[in-house]
C-alpha cells in the first residue's frame, strides 16, 4: 500500500492572521490554544488534519506529511534518491515522530511516523 499524506502544515509570519484568514475563508475549527500557539486544524471526514501557526523564521511555506513506518529508513531513499535530508527524525511533544527533506527540486516534504 502508498504511504499516504496525514498532515499539512500552513506556516508564515503571523500564525493568529493566518489562523483567522482560513477560520474565515474555509471555516475551519482552529485550535491554538497551547503553548506554541500552533493551530491545530481537526482532520475532516474526508480530508486531513493539519496546522496553522507562525513560522520559526516568518518564512511563508506550506508542507504535506507523508506516514511512513521508518523515519531514517525513508530519509536515506530520499537521500538515494536525489534528495536531501532538511532536519532529521525528532520527537514533537505529545505528539508524533516527524523529519523532513527536500525533493530535488526543492520541495519541502514532510515524513511522520505514529500520527
């Protein structure tokens, strides 16, 4: 079976605008109450879950999630494969395992394992 997208990530430079811009637009439930402030979008019937928030750097970028059972095991094929690995695996707090790399063109693609 395809390793599916589980998550996407909406990032830019002010996270509260950005939630209110697609509560607005879109209606989505956004639920930023923790400490990162990170908006957690609930997955849909049919669709996904994902998060809107505010950048590390204010950089704009959006970023899908693709499950997959080994986080390295995933990052050395994207690496074989003209990728390049962007941040390694690493725990999120309460949450899942995720990494990230980018295709060889450039694209931010994310990888989550135990979403």
């Amino acid at each position: 079976m395809a390793n599916p997208v589980n998550h996407f990530e909406i990032l830019g430079k002010d996270g509260e605008a950005l939630q209110k811009f697609y509560t607005d637009l879109f209606g989505w439930s956004i639920d930023a109450n923790n400490p990162m402030k990170y908006g957690v979008v609930a997955k849909a019937d049919n669709g996904i879950g994902g998060g809107v928030a505010a950048s590390m750097d204010g950089t704009a970028m959006v970023t899908v999630y693709v499950e997959v059972d080994d986080l390295q095991a995933a990052l050395d094929r994207a690496e074989s494969l003209g990728g390049k690995t962007v941040m390694p695996p690493m725990d999120v707090p309460g949450g899942p395992k995720i990494a990230q790399f980018t295709d060889p063109e450039g694209n931010l693609i994310g990888l989550a394992s135990g979403m």
